[in-house]
C-alpha cells in the first residue's frame, strides 16, 4: 500500500498529519480502501479523509511554559520601552489638560 500525500510524501498509520482544508491536525489511525480509493482516518475528527487533501508534518510539542514567559518577557519590554518614548507633563492649571476650549 502506497499512500502519499499531496507532496508525494509516505502516509502511515501513525503518522501525524494535517488536512488542508481546515487546518486539523491529527494522527493516522486507519487507512482504508474503498472502490480502489484510499481513504485515511485522522484521530482528532473520527473521519476519513482523501490522502492528496493531507499534508505529513513533524511538529514537536511546545513547552507552553517557556512560550508564555517569553511572551511576558517581550510585552514587558515593549511596554517599558513605550512609557519611555511618551513624554509625560503636569498640567500646572486648574481646570488640567484641555482648558481654554470654547
């Protein structure tokens, strides 16, 4: 059996895969053949899929800790970074910032 994605890449039971059409992700769980059609199952949706509409992928889980921190790390900067560039004045008038409109 000979099934290839739409890079003409291998798909196995086990592969991780993703459909184009809407982005799902998953793992091949059953490829089957039906009026000389391949038909692949992805285990996130349950359903069969035509093997030139998938594409094999090799994603390693994100340590979703690290993500987050860099992300604070660089919103913080930016942040600081912003209150720097912004020049701040105390109104010395009574009515503040604005007065004199009509």
């Amino acid at each position: 059996m000979n099934v290839l994605d739409i890079r003409n890449k291998k798909i196995k039971v086990g592969s991780k895969v993703k459909y184009l059409g809407t982005n799902t992700h998953g793992t091949v769980e059953e490829i089957c053949l039906k009026n000389n059609v391949y038909w692949v199952m992805i285990d996130s949706t349950n359903l069969y899929y035509l093997p030139n509409h998938l594409e094999v992928i090799n994603y390693k889980k994100k340590d979703k800790s690290s993500f987050y921190s860099n992300n604070l790390k660089q919103n913080l900067l930016r942040i600081k970074s912003i209150k720097k560039s912004m020049d701040t004045q105390i109104s010395d008038h009574g009515d503040g910032p604005g007065y004199g409109g009509g």
